[in-house]
C-alpha cells in the first residue's frame, strides 16, 4: 500500500512537471513570458462611438489579466497587443412588407497585432468582429446599446486570447 501512495504521488509530480505553464482556461503559456503590455487601440471606423477606443483596450487588458497568470507592463511586455478599432456599423438584417428594418445589426471589427518576444513565429495580425441583433423599431442609446457593446467585446476579446494565447 506504501508503495502505490509513492508510485502515484511520484506520477502525479511528473504529470504535473511536464505540464509546464498550463492554466485551466486552456492558455498555454511559452517558456518565460511573465509580462505582457496592450497598447492603446486606436478608432479608425468610419463612424466612430466616444469611448469605444478606451472600452476595448481596458477590456482586452482586463480579459488576459483574469484569464492568465502574466503581470500587466506599460512598456517592454514579453508579449504585446496593438492595434486599431475598423468597424462600427450599424445596419438592417431584415425587412418588413412595408421595407423598413424588421432587424438592426451592430457590428464592431479589430484589427490586432500581436508579438512575442521570446518567440517571433508566433505572430499574429489578423481581424476580429461581432455583431449584436436588435429589432428594427428600437433606437440603440442608452442600456441597449450598452449591452450590445458589453457582449461584442467580450466576444470579441475572448477571440482574440484563443487565437493567440489558446492557439484556437
């Protein structure tokens, strides 16, 4: 019995070794990165929401400060992320008999650039969108419109992290 305790105790500890930086979110880390920096995202769309610029790039540092275990640097990151915001559109999905929207969409893109320090292959530059359905009679102002931002960018953000840290 003693020596199934060791056996497993022993297996266990080299499972666990050989793991290396690995979190639960599915996030694997490389070998010494411990910092990463989000350079402020600038608003290149067309029609541009006061704001919007300052919510994604809080969201996307406070999105990777949760779901990993890297330490937030306003300069020289292991890792970093740039880029600019290159959609915000409103715009009809469907219509009624009387050809008015029967259904809006908002669609918000991202442009995202992102470096590895330690490890230039892993590179990326690629674009990002969402989009929110509301009905067609509703004006998107105030709580509406707040959610709609709310669960783009958190869809939006959560994408990006898969794509370069969970190599989704």
């Amino acid at each position: 019995m003693k020596k199934f305790k060791i056996l497993i105790l022993i297996f266990s500890l080299g499972l666990f070794y050989n793991c290396g930086y690995y979190s639960f979110t599915g996030i694997s880390l490389p070998a010494g990165t411990r910092t990463y920096q989000v350079n402020y995202f600038q608003n290149e769309a067309p029609l541009i929401e006061p704001g919007l610029e300052r919510t994604f790039t809080n969201s996307l540092a406070d999105l990777i400060q949760n779901q990993t275990s890297l330490q937030l640097v306003t300069s020289g990151g292991d890792i970093t992320y740039e880029g600019e915001i290159t959609e915000y559109r409103i715009s009809p999905t469907t219509a009624t008999a009387d050809n008015t929207a029967a259904q809006n969409r908002l669609t918000i893109g991202v442009r995202v650039r992102y470096y590895e320090r330690n490890n230039p292959d892993n590179d990326l530059n690629q674009q990002f969108s969402f989009f929110y359905d509301y009905p067609g009679q509703a004006q998107l102002v105030g709580a509406q419109k707040d959610t709609a931002i709310a669960e783009i960018l958190e869809r939006i953000t959560q994408d990006i992290l898969n794509a370069t840290l969970g190599k989704w």
